[in-house]
C-alpha cells in the first residue's frame, strides 16, 4: 500500500520575535493533528477580562502519586498519618495545586496564544488546602497589558490567577506575568 504525502506548513516565533516557516511531510497511515489555530493575540487581553480556564478533579490517588514524587510529606503521602495533623485529614501539596492550575492555564488558554513565555510568578498564596475528591476550577483576571518598549512586536500582560473548589472557595492565587506577541499586520 503506498502512502499518500502531503505537506503542511506551521509557523513559530524564535530569537527576537522572528517568524520561520517550515513543511513537514505526514504520511496518511500516520495519526495527524494540527495545531490549534492561534485565537489571542497581545491586543486581545484588555485589563478587568476574566479568563475561565476549565476545571479539574484530583483523586487521592493521584494527590499521593504526585506528592511522593515532589512532596513527600505525611499530610500529603499518608491518609492516616495525615488525619492526626493540623488539616485532619489528607491534602494536596501546594505545588500540586499550582501544577493543576498550569495545566488548565496551558491546556484551554496559552496553548491557542501567541506565547512567547514568562518571566515567572509572584504572590503564590495557598489559603485553603485541596482535598481528594475536589473539582478546581481556575481563572485568570486581566490586571495590565502593555506594549514591550525594548521589544514592540512583544506585549507584555500581567494578570492574577486563581483557584476555586466546588463550593467556590480559593484554594490557590497568584500574580503572573506572560509575554504575547501582537497581532501581525
């Protein structure tokens, strides 16, 4: 059986916001997916929007798995050990909870971006523990935008993120900041 080639062209931005094509033959007999066509620019966050970023339940098998992996704490590894600490009970690592959120964030929101990535985080705060079985649902509020002066073909977008449980309580925020590149044309 022969296969059928074909070629498809991506776009990427590298080094000082350059734009390089390149084609990539796919054979048919190949699984095939496309990228996610790009649908926000810089120019589309405008301060006070609020993101939705989906949701996410987190089971106590994988609130263990993660934390004895990254966190290896009795209140995070161990349910009964667990139950005689100040949160009764088994909880998330924090750095779960973050990596939760990033998931979301990357998965329904930067993914479809123009990123060109981010200088970090600031004002982490974790005010309620995660618990097995509770359904996250994250958000992320425009809080400035602006040009790059060093780089105009780079806006710079800082927003707060957050964390909610099912009944609506914060369970994570922070402070972020991504770089996006503007519109072209």
């Amino acid at each position: 059986m022969a296969c059928e080639r074909r070629r498809s062209e991506f776009a990427f931005f590298h080094g000082p916001l350059t734009l390089y094509t390149f084609r990539v033959r796919i054979d048919s007999d190949q699984a095939r997916t496309d990228p996610a066509p790009l649908t926000r620019y810089y120019e589309d966050f405008h301060v006070g929007d609020v993101i939705d970023v989906g949701s996410v339940s987190v089971s106590e098998a994988e609130i263990i798995a993660f934390a004895r992996q990254y966190d290896p704490q009795p209140m995070h590894t161990d349910p009964r050990a667990a139950s005689f600490t100040i949160y009764g009970g088994l909880i998330a690592s924090g750095w779960h909870t973050v990596a939760l959120f990033m998931r979301l964030l990357v998965e329904n929101l930067v993914a479809k971006t123009s990123s060109l990535g981010s200088p970090g985080v600031e004002e982490l705060r974790w005010p309620l523990p995660v618990r097995p079985g509770d359904t996250l649902s994250g958000s992320m509020e425009i809080l400035d935008a602006r040009v790059s002066n060093s780089r105009p073909t780079m806006g710079i977008v800082r927003w707060r993120g957050a964390a909610r449980n099912q009944d609506g309580t914060l369970v994570m925020s922070l402070i972020g900041t991504n770089f996006f590149g503007r519109r072209p044309g």
